[in-house]
C-alpha cells in the first residue's frame, strides 16, 4: 500500500472501496501470524491461535482496529504496511493471550510495539505467504479425496472460490457465473464435504495418535 | 477432526487447503464494513438535490485522494442557527490542480450533528446549489455528489461556498443562498487546469 497512493490516501480517507481492499490484500498476512504466534523481543511468547473460529474473531478484532479512523492516521504510509498490521495483530493476539490467562509469566504486560516483534521481511501483498497452508496432513488427505469426487468445473470452482480466496463478486465475474449460482455451489460444496467426511472418517484406518 | 458438526468457517478453511478462503473473507468483511465505514448521508429527512452539469451524473462518491483541505473561519458567520468550523474537503484524485473532466469528489465534516448542509457551485458558466439541505449525522461524512471540471473552468476555476443551519432556513434565505447573496460560512476553491 504504502507505494500506490490513491490505495494509501483512500484508506486514510476511509473511502469504502480502499478499506476493504485493504482488509481482501492484508487479511491472509494478519492470519499468518494469528495461528504462528510469536516472541517479543523484550521476552514471552503468545500462543498461536489454531482454532480457525477464534481466529476469525481476532482477525475481525484487528481489522476493525486498523480500519478505524483513529489507528488509520497512525500509519505514516512510509513503512510496509505488513509492520504496521504486525503490530495490531500482536495487540490483540496478546490480549487474547491474556484474556485466556496463556500467556507466560514473563510476558510483557504493556502494548507490544512494532518493533518487539520478531523482524521478519516485511511481508509484500502478491508473494507467498509463509505457512499458508496450515491443515494437518489428514485433512489434506479428505481433501484431496473429496476433490476427487467433484466434477472438473466444480474442482475450479473450490480453486477459485475457497483456494485463491477470492470475494463472491470477483469469483462469478472470473468463472463467468451468477452470484446466486455462486452461493448455490458453494452451499452445495461445503455441504458435500460435511457429508463426505463423515462417511471418510467411518472409513478411514484407525488414527495414529502421534500424527 | 474429531469434532463431529464442523463450523463453515472449518469447512471453508479446508476447502481453501489452509488459506484464508473467499467465503471466510466475505463473512468477515460483512462484520468488519459496519463498524469501519461512515454511513452515508441521510436522505430521509432532507431534501436531496442532484444536479447534472455538462451531461455528466452525479454519482455516489468512491475511492479519492485528499488534495487540499481548506478549513476556512466562520467567524462572524452563523446564519440562523448554523454552525461554525465545518471543513469542507475536496478531492480529485491527483494533485491540485484538478484537470478538466476529472470527477471532483467532496466531503465535510461537520462542527456537530444533525446540521443541514448546502454548498452553491459557481464556475464559470454556472451558479447551481449541488448540496440542497442534506442532513449531516456528525462525523466525517462524503457527499454523494461528483462533479466534473469542464474546459471553461481551467481559467478561473470553480468556487463551492457552503453553509449549515441546525434547521431548514426560511424560503427568502435560501433564495438569498442561491443568489449568492449569503456570506458563506466557508469557501472551497478548486483550481483547474486543461486536460494534456
């Protein structure tokens, strides 16, 4: 963001378009971190979030922080923007630590500031994003079954829709579909899946407790 | 995996094999949008006055880079109940001065709720009242209004004077407004120039 200014100046003006481009762009990034956790430098560590509700709540805790017009005029615009959003991502992962009483002893109790962060690079919207695929290996496993019983449109479709992450308005102008016929299949896809797995698991070897 | 009825939001995830997937994205952006974006101006209780110039709509305002920013003194100034220190902002999109049929976008914040605002365009052809008593409900606010320089316009410019009144003025003051009569409580100059 921080070199494309009318993406800048319309998130600083709150224009809507800019803020949700903001939150389409940064929202995997911020997710990254919620479910890796981290240390800050000044010492204690934060539990990474790894159910995908709860981070969902902390994910929408954060970007209702960073898009409010108050913690908006706070980003100088000179810095990447991924440090800035480290910075409220790890605000919050730390009040929620705190909240559930995980954090260790010699956690900071003050704000983490940016810098206390672990300095990694700057993350840049369009790179791979360290981590992304944080399923366990049984889960990729239903999914590479359950993929196998789609039909070759409806393969692309979860390609699209649920890998690419892409928003419901992108996704039917991209596969040439309705919304509501996007609604329709997606519905009909995670459902598939409810159903798929219940039987998958009934199926499956007994699980090994140490994978 | 052990648990039995798994939420959408575990499904998608799977689905999206690990990433932030759409159907996720757009549930929490439909949770975030309310809290972050200022709602529109309110239309109810005001009357609203679109107008068109040089065949071009008005149309809501969208993304817009903040040029300049002319907060100017009310003092001395507060017609019927309006109130000082409104600032009404202008934007176009690139540095000042705004090229001709570049959409002007506008926004103003008000000094308190609840206040009418009127802004009366004069460039060079025109004299034209673009905001007719829309209700301001405190806050940033971006007016659903876009106008477009036209070529007379890159000599001198356009002009928006604006006023705000706690109430809707009497009839022979806003006649007096339209004319150009009514000091303004601010003044908004656009500079133009000719499109390359």
């Amino acid at each position: 963001m921080s070199d494309d200014r009318p993406w800048l100046d319309g998130f600083r003006n709150g224009e809507p378009a800019a803020l949700e481009r903001t939150f389409r762009v940064y929202a995997p990034y911020a997710l990254v971190i919620l479910r890796r956790g981290f240390t800050a430098s000044r010492g204690g560590y934060v539990n990474a979030v790894t159910d995908v509700d709860l981070q969902h709540d902390l994910l929408q805790e954060v970007f209702v922080r960073v898009l409010s017009p108050q913690v908006r005029q706070r980003y100088d615009g000179l810095r990447p923007f991924s440090v800035f959003l480290r910075g409220v991502v790890g605000n919050v992962m730390l009040e929620e630590a705190r909240r559930q009483q995980k954090a260790m002893a010699r956690g900071p109790v003050e704000p983490v500031e940016l810098e206390d962060l672990p300095e990694a690079a700057p993350w840049t919207p369009g790179t791979p994003l360290p981590e992304q695929a944080a399923i366990s290996q049984q889960e990729r496993s239903l999914m590479q079954d359950y993929l196998a019983t789609l039909t070759p449109e409806e393969r692309r479709f979860v390609g699209v829709r649920f890998e690419e992450g892409v928003s419901q308005r992108d996704a039917a102008d991209a596969l040439g579909l309705g919304r509501h016929m996007v609604r329709t299949l997606e519905t009909r896809i995670r459902e598939g899946l409810r159903t798929f797995q219940d039987q998958w698991r009934r199926n499956r070897p007994p699980e090994n407790p140490r994978t | 995996m052990d648990n039995p009825r798994q939420s959408d939001n575990q499904l998608d995830r799977i689905l999206g094999a690990g990433a932030l997937s759409g159907p996720e994205a757009d549930r929490l952006w439909e949770q975030i949008a309310p809290k972050v974006i200022q709602p529109a101006p309110s239309w109810r209780t005001a009357v609203a006055s679109w107008w068109l110039r040089g065949g071009v709509g008005l149309v809501m305002a969208a993304a817009a880079v903040l040029v300049w920013r002319i907060p100017d003194s009310m003092d001395g100034m507060r017609p019927r109940g309006g109130l000082g220190q409104a600032v009404l902002e202008g934007s176009c999109g690139s540095p000042v001065p705004c090229t001709v049929g570049q959409p002007l976008f506008l926004r103003v914040t008000p000094a308190s709720a609840n206040v009418m605002l009127f802004v009366l365009l004069r460039d060079a052809q025109h004299t034209s009242l673009l905001v007719d008593g829309v209700v301001l409900t405190g806050g940033l606010q971006t007016l659903n209004v876009r106008v477009v320089p036209e070529a007379a316009d890159a000599a001198a410019g356009m002009t928006l004077d604006f006023w705000t009144f706690e109430s809707a003025p009497a009839a022979d003051v806003k006649d007096a407004l339209r004319a150009g009569r009514l000091k303004p409580q601010g003044t908004l100059h656009v500079p133009v120039k000719a499109a390359p």
